[in-house]
C-alpha cells in the first residue's frame, strides 16, 4: 500500500474528531450567527449544531468519496496516481520545512449556517461541493485520449463472437496457447452397379448385374495445439487417431440375383499429421474485416490407401470382395495456402476463406489392388481449391450459433507407369459441397464447446459430418 494511501487513511480519523469542535468554531466566529444563537433556548442551540456537524461529515464524506473515484478513473487509464513533484511548492505547505502535507487538503466548507443557504456556482451543489466531479483525462500526441484509437481500430468482441472467430476463421492470437480437442463422425453410403458379362450385338447385354453397396463410418479423435508467437503470428500441430468400420453388400450369391451377401471391416491407426503457420495481415477495425493467411502441410503418417489387396470373402459370392484393411490416410504430402476474412456486425459476424491444397507426386512400388499383382507407378492427386462462406449469430454473451457453405473442387488423378506418360485415371474428379451448421457455448474464459453438422450436397461429399470440440485457451 502506498504513503499516499496510509496517510489518508490516518488523516480521516483526525478530521472526523475535529468535526465538532470546528463546527463550534464556525457558529461562534459568525457574528450573526452567534447572536442568533444566544436568542435560541439552549435545546435549540444544540440541535442547530448537531445539524450542522452531520452536514458537516456528510459533506467530508463525500469528498473522499470523490477522490476515490477520481484515483479509480485515473488508473482505469494507465494513470499510477497523484504525482507529488506537481503538487504546489512543499514549502508553502504547513510545517514549511518543504515535507508534505500528512492530511490531505479539502475544499474549505461551507459557511452557512443550517438552513440558510449561500451563493453557489453552477454546477455546484450548496456546499460548495461539484455536482459532476471533472474526469482526469490523458492525452495522446494528436491530442485523442489514449485508447480511443486502439479501441476504433479493433472493435472489442464479446466472448461468443471470440469462439466463432476461433472455429469458423482463425486462432486467437491474443492468447498464447490452445488446446483443443475434438471428436468426429463421418459417414458415407455409396451405390454402385456391377455388371459383370458381355454385349452381344452391340445392344442386348448377357450376364450378372449387381447393385454394390458400401456404408462406412469414420470416426476422427484429434488434438491441435496452438502456441502465439506474436500478436500476429500463430503456430499449431494438429495429431489425428481415426478409427474406419466399412460394411460391402452385393448382390448374386450363388449366381441369384436376389441373394445378398455382406463383408465388414475395421482398421484404427494414427492419421495424417498437419502442422501449420497463421499470420494476420490486418487487424478488424472500422473499414476493413480482419483478413489472416495460412500454409498448411500435411505429412503422410496415416496408412496409405495404395498397395491395399481386394479379397474374396464369401466363397460362394465372387461378386463379394473387401480390401484387407482400410486406410487412415490419404499417403500424400501435400501444401495448402488459405486466406480467410471475418467482420463483426455485433451480434452478427460474417466470414469467409478461400484455399487451394497442392498435393505432392509420390511413386509407390505397388498401386494395384489385384492378389498376386504388383504395379509400381507414380501417383498425382488432382490439386484442390476450396471455398466458403456463412454467417454466425451471437444471441447472448456465451452463444451463437452459425451456418455456412463449402465447396471444393479436385480434377482428375493422374499415373505414371515407369517409362511411360501420365494417364487420367477416369472417374477421379470430384465436386464436394456442404451445408454447414455450428452452435457454440463458451463455458468461461478458458473453455468452449462447439458442436456442428455437415451435410453434404452432392454425391461426392460424405452424408453428414457430426462433431464436437472442446477448444481450452490459457
């Protein structure tokens, strides 16, 4: 605590006792009020300064209370309180001997007696007293206070808005580390006919067609860690575990067509490891959104999908076969650079990002799915470019909920055969798009729950996505 603070405290005992006999001397120093005292029976006199002593204190009262709210303002911006070297010359203080005041100087007190009420200035109550005591302020070099700026320039958010900038477009790089947990459900139901025969006369077809059918279920545990470098520059790693049950149902056992058999397969592993680098071009402030950039690398850690045999399981279907085991990985470095952009309409934020994922050519000693064959070639993945947009809606300080859409465009696969050109691989091209929905709660300063819902739109994206993170900021 400081002496400024010890003094004070010490000096309100000393003036609350000498309220009394100040009060005495105020009545008697008054000729006119001394005289009409004299007049007064002495049960009136005592309660006329009574009355004056209680207005008295309320007025001291009032003064500290003043001082404590000015030093509140004060250090509310950045002032570390009462500077002694500008207070009048210590000389001039009494004691003369150039220490300060160990009591606090107060505006003099009213002199008036109790109801007789004295001149007073506008905006000043009848005891002298300010109505509105004036605010310190602190001036900058353009003479704006301090903060105004800082404060146009970011718009502050509240905590719900703080989680969908989290989720939906970038780190929150005013807190030094993250951690955020998640867990998610992917589920795929393809059909595809078989047709196993040949066209005779180039128009009547002779043999087995088969309706194939694959249900699949994803599930995806992962940990991202992201640590703030700066104000404006985020790093993170993202370790994904992802467990795959996958059921294939055809039709045809025992050459009938209407006789089904089914095979089911699981596989968990470690998935694709991606590290990535977050920088933050400009800050949202009136005119312009928050707009951040992002490279992202993807390491093939998971399993690869290439060299994975197809088997017969039902000996009495040969229609029926599974692959061995499933894959947890796509087997592909690969680069994405993204940029997002978010704006804060308070309660509504609106955000939307572009990406565009280059995936690195590999060669694979073995890319056949066929028992006893093997392919060696190289292998490039059409590179990806993804968009989207959507809006969230901040209904109370803790929750929002919000909807976007995605689309993403990948061309056509290419092999190469060693000494040979690059092929397309027919029917790689995709078109994945989703309609996305999000509710998130903000549990206190550290923890949010997100959950969300992905359905996707075209045949290409997976039916639906349903996940939940847990997000935990230090």
């Amino acid at each position: 605590m400081s002496n400024h603070s010890s003094r004070r405290r010490l000096a309100a005992p000393r003036a609350s006792a000498a309220i009394p006999a100040t009060a005495m001397l105020l009545a008697l120093a008054q000729p006119a009020c001394a005289q009409a005292l004299a007049d007064q029976p002495l049960a009136t006199r005592l309660d006329m300064l009574m009355r004056l002593v209680d207005q008295q204190q309320r007025q001291i009262h009032a003064l500290e209370q003043q001082v404590v709210e000015l030093e509140m303002a004060q250090r509310g911006r950045g002032v570390s309180g009462p500077d002694v070297s500008a207070r009048p010359d210590s000389s001039a203080m009494p004691g003369g001997d150039g220490a300060p005041d160990p009591q606090p100087s107060l505006p003099p007190l009213a002199q008036t007696a109790p109801g007789a009420p004295g001149p007073k200035s506008a905006g000043e109550t009848a005891t002298g007293v300010p109505a509105t005591p004036p605010v310190p302020t602190t001036s900058g070099n353009d003479g704006t206070a301090v903060g105004t700026t800082q404060k146009a320039a970011q718009p502050a958010r509240t905590e719900a808005e703080s989680a969908v900038v989290q989720r939906e477009h970038a780190p929150l790089f005013d807190r030094k580390l993250t951690l955020d947990w998640g867990i998610s459900d992917t589920y795929y139901d393809r059909r595809q006919l078989q047709l196993s025969g040949f066209l005779a006369l180039d128009a009547i077809f002779l043999g087995n067609i088969n309706l194939g059918e694959t249900k699949s279920h994803q599930v995806m545990a992962d940990l991202d860690t992201r640590y703030g470098l700066t104000d404006r520059i985020s790093v993170d790693v993202d370790v994904p575990y992802i467990y795959r049950h996958s059921n294939f149902i055809v039709g045809g056992a025992g050459t009938a067509a209407n006789s089904l058999s089914d095979a089911s397969g699981s596989s968990n592993a470690l998935g694709d490891v991606n590290f990535g680098l977050y920088y933050q071009f400009v800050k949202e402030h009136a005119n312009w959104p928050d707009i951040v950039g992002s490279v992202r690398v993807k390491a093939p850690t998971g399993t690869s999908p290439f060299g994975i045999k197809l088997v017969q399981v039902d000996p009495n279907n040969t229609n029926l076969v599974a692959p061995s085991k499933l894959p947890t990985g796509t087997g592909f470095w690969s680069i994405t650079g993204g940029l997002s952009v978010l704006k804060t309409y308070d309660p509504v934020v609106l955000f939307g990002s572009l990406s565009y994922t280059y995936n690195v050519a590999r060669s694979f000693a073995d890319i056949s799915s066929t028992v006893g064959q093997t392919e060696p070639a190289k292998v490039k993945l059409g590179d990806i470019v993804q968009w989207g947009a959507g809006m969230a809606l901040a209904f109370s300080e803790k929750d929002s909920a919000s909807v976007s859409y995605t689309m993403a465009i990948e061309p056509q696969s290419q092999t190469q055969a060693p000494g040979q050109g690059w092929q397309k691989v027919p029917g790689s091209e995709t078109v994945a798009a989703a309609l996305n929905f999000g509710l998130n709660h903000v549990v206190n300063k550290h923890l949010t729950i997100n959950g969300s819902v992905s359905i996707g739109l075209t045949p290409d994206a997976p039916n639906f996505v349903v996940g939940v993170r847990f997000p935990y900021t230090f």
